[in-house]
C-alpha cells in the first residue's frame, strides 16, 4: 500500500530507471514495515517544471501510505533526498515531498479495500 510517484524535470534514462526504482521499493517496504509485495512506485521524467524561478533540477514526489506517521515522514524525506541527490544529483533544496496518511477503507486492492 505504499505509493510513492516522482516527477522531475530532467531525463531519466532507461539504466537509471531500474535502479531509481529499486531503490525507492526497498526504502518504502523499510521504512513503512509493510511488505514490499504491496509497494508500488512510479517515476517520470523530462516534465516541463519550475522551482523558485529556475528550471535548475529539480523533483516532486508524493509518498502515501496507510498508517504514515511523522516520523517515518521525516526519515523518509532525507532517505528520498539522499538518493535524488546521489543518483539524479538533485539538490534537497530543490525537492518538495507531500506525504499521506490514507485511510485503510480508502485504499483499494484486489476488489476490496485494507479497511
């Protein structure tokens, strides 16, 4: 049930990709204690973006889960950063993270809901 979406503005090419997201999958499945089985993660890049008035790199993630705690937000947003700025050399000061505490009933998988 862990979702993480990136958007970027610079490319993210197809050797970068499997890595990014591995990466991203193993750090959720940690962080959350859920299992990765449920962790689902999607990456885009080369969107048309700016931050603070510059098209300098940069990134918006969103991470959802059920039972997020501020915590784990806060853990998350320098594992998130470390690895932006370690693989796709994106400065922390040029990300914003939105994170979500979603509801089990308002999480749907296999034609049911978690609640």
């Amino acid at each position: 049930m862990p979702m993480l979406k990136l958007r970027t503005n610079i490319p993210i090419t197809a050797e970068q990709s499997p890595n990014l997201l591995k990466a991203f999958s193993h750090l959720l499945a940690q962080e959350t204690g859920k299992p990765e089985r449920y962790v689902m993660i999607d990456i885009s890049g080369n969107h048309f973006m700016l931050f603070a008035g510059s098209d300098s790199p940069l990134a918006y993630l969103e991470c959802k889960s059920i039972g997020l705690s501020a915590s784990q937000a806060t853990k998350l947003s320098a594992s998130l950063c470390q690895i932006l700025s370690e693989e796709l050399g994106i400065a922390g000061d040029r990300i914003y993270i939105e994170f979500s505490n979603c509801p089990a009933e308002f999480w749907g998988w296999n034609s049911s809901t978690f609640g």
